[in-house]
C-alpha cells in the first residue's frame, strides 16, 4: 500500500484510525474506525454522501460509535490493523 497514492482526506482517515481505536481501548482497528473516521471529516466526501442520501448523519455516526463500543477493551498493547480492514 502506497499511502503516498491517497488523497489527502483518505491519509488524514488512516492516521485518524489508530486515535479513534486508542480512545476507545481497541487494540484491533477495524472497517468500524475507518468509517467513523471518514464520517468525522470535516468537509469530508463521507459525510456529504451520507446527507445527500437523506440518512441522518449524527444518527448513523451515533451507530458506527455504538458498534466501535461493542468491540473488546485493552489497556496498553499494540495497535494493529484486523485483516479485513487491511483489505478495505
């Protein structure tokens, strides 16, 4: 993967990721973090989607959020990309 290739937006999601999981207490960074990444953008192609297809955009950031809640809770430890959000 060539982050140099990216947008500046999609960077900007994948340094936001690693954040989202630490404050959280995630050790896994799943598709999850991403979305909830892309969906926080400010001026963000996400978000602009989201409301163009009339779904409520802090009721679906609100689900992402809750599905991030869900996941396991470690302190310390590394960080680490699940399999299926390397694929993403």
């Amino acid at each position: 993967m060539d982050i140099n290739l990216f947008t500046q937006k999609s960077r900007e999601a994948l340094n936001d990721i690693e954040q989202i999981a630490m404050e959280n207490g995630n050790q896994e960074m799943v598709q999850a973090h991403l979305l909830l990444a892309l969906l926080q953008q400010e001026d963000g192609l996400i978000p602009k989607m989201i409301e163009k297809m009339e779904i409520n955009l802090p009721y679906f950031t609100k689900a992402v959020q809750k599905i991030i809640d869900g996941r396991p809770k470690v302190s310390g430890g590394k960080r680490y990309w699940s399999e299926a959000l390397n694929d993403a």
